[in-house]
C-alpha cells in the first residue's frame, strides 16, 4: 500500500513539475510578446511626434503664404478679411419642421409614468 502512494505521490510531483516547466515558458512567451508590443508603442509613439514635428513644419504660416502667393494664378486663393465673416444674427438657420405626435406619453421626473398617462 505504501509503494503505491509513493508512486502516486512521485507521479503527482513529476506531473507537477511539467505543468511548472510548461507555465515558466508560457509566462515567457508572453513576457516577451509584452516587450514587443511595448517597442511597437515607442516606435508609434516616436513616429507620431515625428509627424507632428513635419506637420508643423510644413504649415508654417509664412510657408503657406508663400505656397500661396506662387501658385495664385492657378489657385486664385485670396487673404481672409475681417469683412468675410459673418455675424451670429446673419447666419439663416433652417426653420424647424413642425412635427405632430399621434400617441404622446407623459413621464414623470424619475423615469415612470404618470397617473394621467396610464388611464
């Protein structure tokens, strides 16, 4: 009787033992798989301050207005002038579609309803 717990027992801790050595790997993998993605973010990262650094390069103002002034003839872009600009009171808003509601609900304030509405 006391072998067959021995040897219960050895196989218990060798079965252990593989399923340790098996999870350490995985833990790696995964460790390592944690790194790259963590390289690919600083390289985004440092890409994306990079675009930046070139977007803001190419849209200087003073660059722009000489993009501009070189190619007018082709664009026919003009300067924005105060005068362009309209005020709030000028703006014509779309007038609001007059909307007739068949079956109209009441609610209360806390989402039920009301008395009048459930008669």
């Amino acid at each position: 009787m006391r072998s067959i717990f021995y040897v219960l027992s050895a196989l218990a801790v060798m079965g252990l033992a593989f399923w340790a050595y098996s999870e350490n790997y995985a833990t790696r993998e995964a460790l390592g798989e944690v790194d790259d993605l963590r390289a690919q973010i600083a390289q985004g990262r440092e890409s994306l301050s990079v675009l930046r650094a070139e977007y803001a390069y190419l849209s200087r103002p003073e660059r722009l207005q000489t993009l501009a002034d070189m190619n007018f003839d082709r664009l026919g872009l003009l300067p924005l002038l105060p005068e362009q600009f309209a005020t709030i009171d000028q703006i014509a808003y779309p007038a609001a579609a007059d909307t007739i509601l068949l079956d109209p609900i009441e609610v209360s304030s806390d989402g039920m309803l009301t008395e009048e509405a459930t008669e």
